[in-house]
C-alpha cells in the first residue's frame, strides 16, 4: 500500500535548469571548479568537476571518489560468514542492513530459510537500519544548509541504535551481526533488548523527528534552498534506475519489501499463517530536495511502526537453522558432548570444509535505506564465492548529480548531494 504526500503549495520556485546547456552558448567565459575531495560535503572522498558560468553550474562531471577499498575482490578470498565483515563497511551509516541483505542473499543461493525468531530479529535490526541512516542524513542535510541544531537532533539518537547494536553483537559501529542460516549469536537477554527498542522508537524516535520537522519543513531558508531544487521526473527516475527515496520522492511506487516481500515483509513468514507486517510506502510527486526530505521523515515513521509490531511477540525456538545442512555452528553442548558437533565446528572453522556450497549464481537484494541493496554471487561448489557483485544503491543514485545540478547555481550543489546520501565505501568498491 502506497499513499502520496502533499505537495509543497503555495511556494513560487523560478528556477533555470534543464535544458542550460541547449540554451545557452559557450562564450569561453567559463572556467572549472574542483568540488572536492576535500570540501566537507564531499565527505573527503567524492569529486566533482564543475563547469561554471558564473556561479551557474553549467556542466557537472561527478568523479567516484578515491577510497579504494577493492571490497568485492576481497568476497572470493573469505567465506560466506567472514564476508560479513566487508559488506557491513559499504554503508558505515547502516552497517547492520547490509549484514542483513548479504546473508539474504547467501541463504537464497543455498536454498535456506531462516527461523522465525531470525526473520523477526533480523526484521526488526533492518528498520533500526533504516532509522540509523535517515536521521543521519536529514540531520546532515540540515547541517549542510546551516540548521547545526538540526544535525543535533538527529545524530543524538542514532547513540540509542549504536547501543541496540553493541547489546546484540558486542560491537557498536559494525555489529557483523548475521551468519549464514541465523545470526552471530542469540539475544543475551530479551527483556533488556525489549526494553532498548521501545524506549528508542517510542521516546526518543518521535521526539527527534518532531524537533527536526518544526526545525526546517516550513523554514523559509530551508525551503528557498530545497523546494523545486534538484528535480528529476518520474521517467527520468526510472530510466536511471533509481530506488528507494529518490525514486519514491519523483513518485516511483517501488519498494522490494513489497513487491519481492521477504522476512515478516511477506504473508505466512513463520510456516503458520502469519500475516506480513503492515506498512504504508510513502511517494512525493515533487521529485526535489525538499520532497526527498519529506519522504525520509515518513519512512522512518513507517519504520517505527513496524518495530512496534513485532516488538512484543519475538517468537521462541532457536535463532539459527539446524535442519538445512551444516552450514550453521553447531550448540555449545554439541561442540562439547558430542563427536559429531565437534567435527562440524572443527570443519566450519578451522578448515573452510563444512560448506556444502552449490556450483550456481543467484541476486538477493533488500530495500535498505538508500534504496535496493543486493548481491550477485556466484559459487563454484568451495567455500568461498567464486564471484561477489554489488548492487549499491549510492553508486546508481550518484550517476544522476550531473543531471540535478546543471542548471542550478553553485551553492545549491550541496543541497542536492545531501539529498542523495551518497555514501563513499559503495561508489569505490
């Protein structure tokens, strides 16, 4: 289910920008500009070669930066659960989603379905995921336009989520939280993590998304530098493939959760009947900065209404899957009271031996925060993949900065950036 949001009214926008480059004629008086790397919007990595007419942009050539950090080559020399490691670091605003989308991919490719307790779990961290990245970028797209409060009100409650993250893992920034066919290891205590989640989503949650919209949604700074900034149609959205906010701000209804439901996204997730979670995709028309913000405000709603959901009714039973093989770490009383367990821990992992890995090629992918997040893997029948593929939604939102800024002047290049929520670890792979 979709629902369309407001459309700004009752504000006049007289912005040049589409067709710059047809209307106007190259007199030789322009000159070039390096956005970047270090300008502190380009978060020291990106690059952007402006070509200026004045301070109108009238040519943008956007350069994927320089952090080369060659994490696909590193999936075909480390196991399906030691990779986790690496995709956790592609999206440092959101590490645990992308945990998350890697082992959904694994287990597709192996033909493993997770316990319900997992996909609860898992469900749960996901839309965490998503809250941790949306308050970080419209706290930072308030921050790039001068509201410092703003980022204040959104960064200070990504410490709860950094907490969640630290109880379940034991590490805060890169939980490396899943593992094929389960997870990392259960919850130390239910109850505690009950109590985190609820406080997080029901005090601190709602209070930061209130500060945040009566901070800048009717601002008139905020609004003379998003409204009618950075457009792009909803033909040209789909053209560029892009997804998740970007796509839904230009009124692209797509979301894989649900169109390729997956976890408690999808009718009778626990073998039993059990209804999908219930959730409305929220889609602007406007397809601007301003409307980019608006959804991610919403969404992060939608997410904390799926958390409520499911909060209350973690099911029981074990949080890994025993009965598809040994793909899982056997229980501590096996390793210990029994050859058999022994064996099979010694073997996953000590000698790489224990995976019964097919010799085929499959694509998982999730609807994370900034869009679909999905992995191509191919495997060869060994314990490590053959071939890793990202599909990174910043890489594919990225490729349209040159389309959304010419035209525009120069200092609205920040604006539209911020927008993007361009992270560098999945542009130089």
């Amino acid at each position: 289910m979709t629902y369309t949001l407001r459309p700004t009214e009752g504000y006049d926008v007289d912005i040049e920008t589409t067709d710059y480059l047809q209307d106007h004629v190259d007199t030789g008086d322009r000159w070039t500009l390096n956005f970047g790397p270090q300008h502190p919007a380009t978060h020291t990595t990106l690059r952007l070669v402006i070509e200026l007419d004045g301070e109108r942009v009238a040519r943008c050539t956007p350069h994927i930066g320089y952090l080369h950090s060659g994490f696909e080559k590193l999936g075909e020399h480390l196991d399906y659960n030691q990779y986790v490691t690496i995709v956790s670091r592609m999206n440092y605003l959101s590490p645990v989603s992308n945990d998350i989308c890697w082992h959904h991919a694994v287990e597709k490719l192996f033909g493993i379905d997770v316990t319900p307790r997992c996909k609860v779990l898992r469900t749960i961290m996901a839309e965490l995921g998503r809250i941790q990245d949306h308050l970080l970028c419209c706290g930072a797209a308030a921050l790039d336009l001068g509201a410092f409060t703003g980022f204040l009100y959104g960064f200070n409650p990504r410490e709860r989520i950094y907490d969640i993250c630290d109880f379940i893992s034991g590490q805060r920034f890169h939980p490396d939280w899943t593992r094929v066919g389960g997870a990392q290891q259960d919850l130390p205590d239910e109850d505690d993590f009950k109590r985190l989640v609820k406080y997080f989503v029901n005090e601190d949650l709602p209070r930061a998304i209130e500060d945040l919209e009566k901070l800048v949604l009717r601002n008139r700074i905020f609004l003379d530098r998003t409204v009618g900034i950075g457009q792009i149609s909803k033909e040209d959205a789909i053209s560029w493939s892009l997804s998740g906010p970007l796509a839904r701000a230009s009124g692209v209804e797509r979301d894989l959760r649900k169109d390729e439901p997956y976890l408690c996204y999808a009718d009778n997730w626990d073998g039993q009947g059990a209804s999908a979670v219930e959730f409305k995709v929220p889609v602007h028309t406007d397809g601007d900065v301003y409307a980019r913000f608006q959804v991610r405000i919403e969404e992060m709603r939608q997410a904390r209404g799926i958390i409520n959901q499911l909060i209350d009714d973690i099911p029981g039973g074990p949080i890994d899957t025993f009965a598809d093989g040994k793909f899982v770490k056997p229980k501590k009383e096996e390793v210990y009271g029994s050859i058999e367990g022994l064996i099979q821990h010694f073997e996953l992992i000590m000698t790489n031996r224990g995976w019964d890995a097919p010799i085929a090629e499959g694509y998982g992918a999730n609807e994370t925060a900034n869009g679909e997040l999905g992995y191509y893997v191919v495997a060869d029948g060994g314990p490590r993949p053959w071939r890793v593929k990202t599909r990174p939604p910043s890489f594919i939102n990225y490729s349209t900065m040159a389309k959304m800024i010419e035209g525009h002047m120069l200092a609205d290049i920040v604006a539209v950036l911020g927008s993007i929520n361009v992270v560098a670890a999945e542009l130089d792979r």
